[in-house]
C-alpha cells in the first residue's frame, strides 16, 4: 500500500473515529440533562445512570484511542481557512476532547467515594475500588462537574466561532474543526441552552432551543449567500505563528479556567470542606432530637406541581431522613425548631453559622424569608437557588408543608386548625 493510500485510510478511520465519538458524547449529553430530572428513587432513574457510566466508559475508550491517532498521524489543516482560524479549530478539539477524557475518571471517584455501585448498563458492576468519603466526593464531585462546565464554555466558544469561521471564510463547523466535533460542539450547546431554561417546567427550554436553532440556521443562510461559490480560498493555510497559537490557546484557557469556577459561583459548593462545622462522630449527619412540633397541611394549593419541580431540586442538594449522608446542602431531618449552621459534620459558611450564633430558628417565618431570598435574608452564605428564588407566597408554603412532612416525625405533627 503507497504512503499516499495509507494516509486517506488513516484519515478515514480518524474521521470515522470523530464521529463515533460525537454521537456517543451527544447520547450521554441527553442523559445528563435527563437524569436530575427524574426522582431519586425511581428505578428509571438508576437505569439512567447505568447508561451514563457505560457511555462515559465507552467515550473514555474512544477518546483515548482518538487522541492517540491524532498524535501519530497528525492529520492535515482544513482546506480554505486563515492559518489563524485552522489553529483555532484544530486547538479547540484537542482540548474539547481532553477535558472530555478526563471528566470519567473523576465521574468514578465521585461514585465510588458516595458509596454508589458503578453498574455498567446492563451488562455488569465494576468492583468498588474507594470507601466512602464525603471529603473525596466532595472534590471529586467539584471537578467532575467543573470539568463539565469548561467543556460546555468551550462547546459555546466553539459554536460561536464556527459560525464566525463560515461567514468569514465558507468554512464551518462541520468542515473549520476535525471530523465530529463541531457537530458535537453544537450540540451540546443546544442541550445546555435548553437544560438551563428548563429547571421548573420543559416549555421555556423548549422554546430557548427553538431560537437557538433559528439562529443557527439564519448564519447558515448567510454564509450560503456570501460564499454560495465556496470557500474563499481553496489552499491549505501554512501553520499559524506563535501569536496566533498564543492566543487561541490563551483564549482556550481563560473559558477552561472560568469553568472551573462555575460549581461554586453557580451552587455555592466548594471542592473541599471550608467554613464552620459542629464536630461530631463521623456518622452523625443529622439532628438527633426533635424541638418543635409543626403544622402540618393535608394539602395546600400548589403542593402537587410543587413537589414535581421546586422540591425537586431541594432534593438533588439535600437528604431528609435520619442516617443518610450530606449532599451539596446539609441533611434536613428534624430541622424544624433547629438554630440555623447546627446540623452536626457540614461545613457551613461563616454568615450561617453566625447567624445561628445571633438567634436564627428554623421556623416557617424563616423559611419563608430564606426561599424567597437566600442572599437577602443571609448575606454571603452558600445557598444558591438554581431555580432562582421562590417568587411566589403560594409555593413556598407548599414547600415548607411538604419539607414538614418529609423532614419532621409523625409524632410531632399537628393539624391545622379551622381557622387556617
């Protein structure tokens, strides 16, 4: 076989490879955006997330196979591009993918340090290689998700100067980046868009991705029409010079660095313990005794949708029964009555704790102002809403109703009185 034969097949199956990773990065993006949207307990919900960790292995797999192709074969610049926009292209990709190799790994340890079994779809569960530990999951739950967060900031990047690339030169996001990832990179960024827009209901999400596609198409045209002939130019473009590699990779590198620092500036989570804690055994995540008795409501207006969309999400940050772990937020049983920072083993923020110190109970006036408000009740604590706050008077009671009954004991129940 001739060395220029060799080539074209290697190139093919590099290609071939690209798009495999592609779709396979698409399907599990899906399931990543499905799974917190199902509840907890539900058997779906775990079937996702055997699907989850058997794609993200799969994706490991191709990913690693991809970047070692890429580092023996080094595949040629696109056609009809700047050197500077061939750079960029190729750049992107390789630390696009990068992050993507590395996001499993710590997907992994986050599991194994929950105390989760890795069940690989429905093929068969890996052995359990970490105890449990809420320090390393903590951290390792912080980079996995931070790890996310800067691809996503480099898929937007990317989508953005695809389009750029395809006004400017005729050269797109299926042609300016190697095989798939511009593909992958749009998708993604529809998925975020939407994921974004759709924490309380699916219609705002539906309807965010809808423009989104009209904006990708209306470029499309554009580009069409300028460059309806082809591209600009039909050449291979030389290597980009070192200011131009300086700075896409610097640029690269602020959105990788600002992706980082999303879990915190979004969820308020830190990647190990910081603040203030009530020291206990290490197997006392909740508060032992119950101070208070509490109304509780059969049903109040609103509690139905509710319970399907905000408590939802209370729940994908916080436990409510007694002897289970801490999540991003404390666990709740028994918080009724309870001076706030004081649920023994979670680190709180220095404004939680001091607030419990200044005479802070959780009682429904509190409550109340806390989801209206977390910032303005408590400046500079941790709490952050990815909902937002609660607006509405009606939803909050019905939260706090519902939170009664799945935090409190029965025996300190009591029912409203006629008035009420």
């Amino acid at each position: 076989m001739s060395e220029a034969v060799e080539r074209h097949s290697g190139t093919r199956a590099t290609s071939a490879l690209g798009w495999a990773v592609a779709l396979l990065y698409s399907a599990h993006a899906v399931l990543t955006v499905q799974m917190p949207r199902v509840e907890k307990t539900s058997a779906l919900r775990e079937t996702l997330r055997s699907w989850h960790y058997l794609i993200g292995l799969v994706l490991f797999v191709l990913l690693a196979w991809l970047l070692w192709r890429w580092y023996r074969d080094h595949p040629a610049r696109p056609v009809g591009l700047s050197p500077a926009g061939a750079n960029f292209g190729r750049q992107a990709a390789l630390v696009g993918w990068a992050l993507l190799l590395v996001m499993p790994l710590f997907g992994l340890l986050q599991a194994w340090t929950e105390g989760l079994v890795v069940r690989l779809g429905p093929l068969f569960a890996l052995p359990t290689l970490l105890e449990e530990s809420h320090v390393g999951w903590m951290f390792s739950g912080y980079m996995h998700s931070a790890l996310g967060f800067s691809a996503t900031l480099l898929f937007f990047l990317t989508t953005v100067g695809g389009g750029w690339l395809w006004l400017r030169h005729g050269v797109g996001l299926l042609r300016a980046f190697p095989a798939g990832f511009g593909f992958l990179a749009w998708f993604a960024s529809l998925l975020a868009i939407y994921a974004v827009n759709s924490f309380r209901e699916p219609q705002p999400g539906l309807v965010a991705a809808g423009i989104f596609i009209g904006l990708t198409a209306l470029v499309a045209v554009t580009g069409w029409l300028i460059h309806r002939r082809g591209p600009s130019s039909r050449s291979v473009p030389p290597p980009a010079g070192m200011p131009a590699r300086a700075a896409s990779g610097t640029l690269l590198a602020v959105f990788v660095g600002l992706g980082l620092y999303m879990p915190y500036q979004m969820f308020g989570v830190t990647p190990w313990p910081m603040g203030e804690v009530v020291e206990a055994p290490a197997d006392m995540t909740w508060h032992q005794s119950v101070v208070t008795t509490v109304t509780v409501h059969p049903g109040l207006p609103g509690e139905a949708a509710a319970m399907e969309s905000t408590y939802r999400w209370c729940r994908f940050c916080h436990t409510v029964d007694p002897g289970q772990r801490h999540l991003a937020g404390p666990n709740l049983h028994a918080i009724f009555g309870q001076q706030a920072g004081t649920v023994p083993n979670f680190w709180y923020s220095t404004a939680m704790a001091e607030a419990g110190r200044q005479g802070l109970v959780w009682d429904d006036e509190a409550m109340d102002a806390f989801l209206a408000d977390p910032q303005k009740f408590i400046p500079g604590n941790r709490m952050i809403m990815s909902i937002g706050p609660v607006r509405s008077a009606e939803e909050r009671a019905a939260v706090i109703n519902i939170l009664k009954r799945e935090t409190m004991p029965e025996a300190y129940w009591t029912p409203p009185s006629p008035a009420e």
